[in-house]
C-alpha cells in the first residue's frame, strides 16, 4: 500500500506545473533589461519622473527600507508568484472590467536568492509592516506558498469597485523582490 501512495505522490509532483514569477510588461518598455525604478533616475530620467508619479500620494513606500535586501522599495524589482490569469478573473469576479494585460513570466531560478527576498505583506501596520519578521527567505522551490491570491485582496477589488475607485492590483500579494535589474529579452510574454 504504501509503494502505491508514494508513487502517486511522485506522480503529482512530476505533472504538477512548474511554478513562475511574473512582472507586468511596462507599457512604455525601453530595451531588454527590466530596472528598478531608482535605477530609471540614470538609464531613463524621463521614465523615472513618468514611474514615480504614481507613489505621488503615498511617498512613504518610496522611502521604506526593506532589511533582507538593506535596500529601499525603489531599488528592487517587484514579482509576483500568481498566476495572471488568476489576478484578472479576480478583478472580474469584482465587477471590473480589466484592460488586456502583458506579463512577463520568469524563470525562478534566474534570480539570485542572495539578492532576493518575499515580502509577505501581512501587517498592514506602518510601524511594522518593514519589520524582518514580514519577510522570509527566496526559495524557488518554494514558490507554491506565494502563488494564491488571498481573500482579503479579492475583498479590497469588491470594495474598490463599490467605491468606483481603482484598485492597486497587489495590495495583500506576496512580493517577490529582486535587487537589480534583469534581461527580459528572451522571457516569454503572458497576455490575459
């Protein structure tokens, strides 16, 4: 009996997807290499004023710092591990009716885990929502932990919807952060 579990288990295991980072096409993409948005200040200046403008209203998040990485939110790269189609069904199942949207879809194992971390995005509380406790470590093999869309952002959709505001689409998702930038030039694209 117990040969039959384990081989079904292995079974699983070998046909289950492999997992995928994801990070959303820049409408105004320049090049092949995906920079964080500090980088943008010396390779595009006027992409970094453009990129910048959307944290007008919430400056604080430019500044925090994130301990794993002893770097700022702008000098990072951010990832998701959902599945795009998955964050689009949840803005319907809102009620919103979403645009065509372009991902990258990476490879895990081309990011050092060095120079990678996950932000949990647990605590929303300023004080301690940056605390080494919100982060763990960067395991590609442990991506499947990070790939589910929790329930309280398919809240925030609803409620964004009900207010006719526009959501931030990753409020309450796992981040993938990666210092530095990466070249996207043979990175498949996933259009939902």
């Amino acid at each position: 009996m117990e040969r039959v579990s384990d081989s079904r288990k292995e079974t699983e295991e070998a046909t289950k997807a492999p997992a995928f980072l994801y990070h959303m096409v820049p409408e105004d993409m320049r090049g092949d290499s995906l920079h964080p948005l500090n980088s943008l200040k010396d390779v595009h200046p006027d992409l970094y004023v453009a990129k910048s403008a959307k944290y007008e209203d919430r400056l604080h998040i430019m500044e925090q710092f994130l301990p794993t990485l002893e770097a700022a939110w702008n000098d990072v790269l951010h990832f998701t591990a959902i599945d795009p189609k998955e964050l689009k069904a949840a803005l319907v199942e809102a009620g919103m009716e979403p645009k065509e949207m372009r991902f990258y879809q990476v490879d895990p194992s081309l990011l050092d885990p060095k120079s990678t971390t996950v932000y949990l995005y647990q605590d929303k509380s300023s004080e301690s929502k940056m605390s080494p406790e919100s982060f763990r470590e960067y395991d590609p093999e442990k991506l499947d932990e990070h790939a589910v869309l929790p329930v309280e952002t398919k809240e925030y959709y609803k409620e964004m919807f009900a207010k006719g505001e526009r959501p931030l689409m990753f409020v309450g998702v796992p981040h993938i952060l990666h210092k530095g930038s990466i070249d996207v030039s043979n990175l498949p694209v996933i259009t939902v």
